[in-house]
C-alpha cells in the first residue's frame, strides 16, 4: 500500500526508528538548517523540530518542522515504495524496468514505438489523478483566505546566513499549460512578504514553458498553487526528470501502483495532492518580475540574485495540525542528493533504450544532479563514446550535463576510484576529449554566462582500431589463475591476516 501522506510516512520511518523528535526551542533563521545540516553530513535520521521560533519575529509557530525525511538511501527507496521488511535500494531498478514497461518515458521512434505507446497510455489512465470532493481532503480542513493569509505564520526557513531571505524549500509547484496538461515542479519560494513570493522557475523547466504559453496568448495572470507535503513518491516526482507530456501526479500514480488523490483548489482550478499539509492558492501576474536571491543552493554555493516572476497568494488552506515540510541544500551530501540518486537508478532503463550500448551510468553526489556523470558502455564501433557524449547532452535534463566520462563495459561506474584509475591513465587528452557547448542548469556560476556555457566529455575507453591510437595497446595487469589459486591455498597458512 503506498503512503496516503506525509505523516504516514513519517510514521513508518518511526517505527524503524529513523526519526529524531527535536524538542527544544530552535530558530527557523539558520539554527534549525544548523541542526538539519550537521545531521545530514552524518548521514543520520530524519528531523521533526517540534518547537520553532523566531526570535525577530517574536513568536512561535503552531506547526512542527519536518526535514531529512529524504535523506538517506533506505528512506528514499521507501519513499517510493520498496517494502521496508524485505526490500533494499537495488529494487528501484526493478521498479525502474516497471516504469518503462507502464510508461512510455522514451520518445517512441518507430511506429511499432508509437501504438506500443498508446496502448500503455490507456493502461495509464488508471494511474492519473483522482480527485476528491474538498470535503474529503484534509488539505482543505481550514480555509484562510483575505486579511486571514499570513505566509508569516509559517515555520518558513532562512538556511544560510547570506540568503536574500526566508525560503520555502519542498514546495510542489503546480501550473497548468494551456492545452490542460498540469505539471508539478519543485521550485523554491522566497517569502517577501504576507502574501507574495518569489518563483525561482528556471527557464528550462516545465513550469516556465507554462507561463511563456500564457503570456503569449495574452494572458493577464496564471494561476499557480503550491502544495507542502502530500505523499513522498508526489514530492519525489516534482523533482524528476519527466518529460513535459507525462504529468507528475501520474507519474507518481505509477510509482505508487496507485492514483495520487488531488482536490481542486478552492480559489483556483488547478488541482493539489488532497493530502497535503499546506496548500497556497494564487496566481503570477505576466510580466511581473522580481530581485529573488541570494539562495545557499546544492551546489555548496550561493546561487546568484535574479529576477523572477512573482507569486500572489489569494488562499491558503491546510490541516487542522499541519506538518511542515522543509530541507536544506548545501554542500553535499544532502538530502536533496538521494532524491537525484533515486533518479539515477529510476531513468537507466530510459537511457538504455535510447542508448543500448549503456550498461550503466553514474551520477555522482559532487556533481549535484547535473554536473557529472560517467557512462559504462560497450563499445563496439569508433567514436561511440563520443555518440554516448552528444546523446546524453541532448537528453531532457540530461542535456546541463558538464562533464560526461565514458569508461568501458569491464569498469564499475560507481567505483570512482577505478573510473580515475582509467581516466588518468588511458586518456589522450588532444584525442580523447571533445569539448562542446550548450545550456548548463542555471545555478551553475562557472561559465562566462547564465545557463549557457562549455562542456568536457572524456573517453576513458581502450582505443578501437580506427580511432587513432597507432601504437600497441597493453593489457590491465591481472594475476594468472593458478598462481592465484595456489596463494588463495596457502593463504591462511601465510598468517598476514593477523
Ligand atoms: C530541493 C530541490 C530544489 C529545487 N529548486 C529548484 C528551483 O528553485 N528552481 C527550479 O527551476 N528547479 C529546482 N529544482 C529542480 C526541479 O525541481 C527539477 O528539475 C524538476 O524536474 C523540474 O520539473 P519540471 O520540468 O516539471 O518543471 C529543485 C530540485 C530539488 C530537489
Ligand atoms: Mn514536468
């Protein structure tokens, strides 16, 4: 049965004692990110601060903080619904080769492609949204509306001492294209004030496609609602990859075996998981744009001041004792690092139907999503590290990827130490390295210019004949068998392992 909500998640991580209930009266300004970051780094336990305060704004907030319930391989992998008796986290490739059977995440090429597509589209019908009367969705058991919406009454987080200011950080961010299609991405919020905020949307993503389609229709406003909390797999999906035709709530429908149950929001018509904690209902005036930043971002950097389109809340609704989600990004490892990790291992069959030569691929933490990732391939033909390079830098998110390494079919890509081992040792740099140029994710403050710059994919394989290497290529040093057999006989007797 896959989690109705937040707290039933949380629930479960209790009962396998993976929560830590923080009593003591903690700062939302930088004490409680504190906390949560020192825990983070250890790897440890999800977080409940069951006490926040703000000491500038002399109160105390009627809600607990959740954080770190994301952050660690188990915790992921039973947020998307791998059995915590039995499973561990190499069942998200399982899962991962279900979603491909169920939904067509590759773009179909072939017509053969094509109707195998359609006829998954209509199996998928039973996993999109369902949605419930408001009467039913506890999301909407208080109603706050005019002079009564405060988003100061929220326990809303500043994480690092040089933000612009407090931010929303575990927002699912809900917009609706013109032809209907909703799509929900986590983009953070800084709270300027009682009712707006910035929408940190990168020009990329789905949620800034929406809102060029309704400015170029001639549109006033849009309208946006913001859910906190829902159930994990849904605040899971907000962050994935998934391309623009497939909505995230059916996407989470199949992580889930099950529908997400939304509910129209009361002010809007756009629809919000019903088992939310906290919903904002507004709407962004076309056009209008606002400073939003500095923002402490999962690069280990500050992201730069920028501006961005600004959100009007006209409602907020909620629980009658909500749960507030929050984490904080930073220098990895963080939370935010198994959620790509979970990625990782969800999108290799996608990748592997694309690229069949891809036996694995790795993204490693430092790289923060996008930065890094090395491909396991067989090579069969010259040059198909290079194929492996420019496909990838043509894939969805994939394409912000900065450095791609290819190593060959016999090197595990997630021992980095034999990835170097091969990358040091095997490649020329004047005939191994392609340098090329393209969209980089803008939170990378490297390149001469925002979301636009280079990028450096390595060959790290064994030069095939053809590809320009004119000299003997030697073997990797192996022991021969018998010897080792015959050590393996004598070791014990050896005594080294005292
Ligand atoms: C914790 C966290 C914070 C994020 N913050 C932002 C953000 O502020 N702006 C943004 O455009 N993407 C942000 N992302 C990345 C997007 O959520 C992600 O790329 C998602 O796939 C976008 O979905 P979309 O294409 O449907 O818009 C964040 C991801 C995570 C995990
Ligand atoms: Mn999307």
């Amino acid at each position: 049965m896959a989690f109705r909500d937040l707290r039933e998640f949380v629930q479960l991580l209790e009962s396998h004692g993976e929560v830590r209930r923080v009593p003591a009266e903690l700062d939302v300004r930088l004490e409680i990110p504190e906390v949560a970051d020192r825990v983070s780094k250890r790897h440890g336990p999800a977080l409940v601060f069951e006490r926040p305060v703000s000491r500038e704004a002399g109160r105390s907030f009627g809600m607990p903080v959740a954080m770190n319930l994301f952050g660690s391989y188990r915790r992921m992998a039973w947020a998307l619904g791998v059995d915590p008796q039995t499973g561990d986290w190499r069942d998200l490739d399982v899962k991962a080769r279900e979603l491909m059977d169920k939904v067509p995440l590759d773009a179909p090429s072939s017509l053969k492609g094509k109707l195998d597509a359609l006829i998954g589209l209509k199996d998928l019908a039973a996993s999109g949204p369902r949605e419930v009367k408001g009467s039913k969705a506890p999301a909407q058991q208080a109603v706050l509306r005019g002079h009564e919406v405060d988003l100061g009454a929220l326990p809303v987080l500043t994480t690092w001492p040089g933000d612009g200011g407090p931010f929303i950080t575990l927002p699912l961010v809900v917009t609706r294209s013109l032809s209907g299609r909703l799509n929900v991405g986590m983009y953070r919020l800084q709270v300027f004030d009682e009712r707006t905020t910035g929408l940190h949307i990168h020009e990329h993503h789905d949620g800034a496609k929406n809102l060029r389609e309704w400015a170029a229709a001639g549109h006033e406003t849009m309208p946006v609602s913001v859910a906190l909390g829902g159930d994990p797999a849904t605040i899971y999906a907000a962050t994935a990859p998934v391309p623009p035709m497939i909505d995230e709530y059916l996407f989470s429908g199949v992580l889930r075996s099950e529908p997400v149950e939304v509910v129209r929001c009361v002010t809007n018509d756009l629809l919000v998981p019903a088992h939310a904690e906290i919903v904002l209902e507004g709407h962004v005036r076309i056009g209008e744009l606002r400073r939003e930043g500095p923002f402490g971002d999962h690069t280990g950097y500050y992201s730069l001041a920028g501006d961005f389109p600004v959100f009007h809340v006209d409602a907020i609704t909620m629980r009658s004792d909500p749960l507030y989600p929050a984490t904080i990004v930073g220098r990895p490892p963080m939370e935010d690092c198994y959620m790509a990790k979970a990625t990782e291992r969800l999108f290799l069959p996608v990748i592997k139907a694309m690229m069949p030569e891809v036996i694995d691929y790795d993204l490693p933490l430092e790289g923060v999503f996008h930065n890094c990732a090395i491909f396991q391939i067989k090579k069969e033909f010259p040059g198909q590290a290079f194929r492996v390079m420019n496909f990838a830098w043509s894939m969805g998110q994939m394409m912000f990827t900065k450095f791609v390494i290819v190593v060959d079919e016999d090197v595990d890509c997630h021992d980095y130490s034999q990835v170097a081992w091969r990358c040091f040792n095997n490649v020329d740099p004047s005939r191994d390295v392609l340098v090329s140029k393209g969209p980089l994710d803008r939170l990378d403050h490297a390149s001469n210019y925002e979301s636009f710059g280079f990028k450096m994919g390595i060959d790290a394989t064994k030069p095939l004949p053809g590809e320009g290497h004119l000299r003997e290529w030697p073997d990797a040093l192996e022991m021969s068998p018998e010897v080792k057999a015959r050590i393996d006989e004598l070791w014990e007797g050896l005594g080294l392992d005292s």
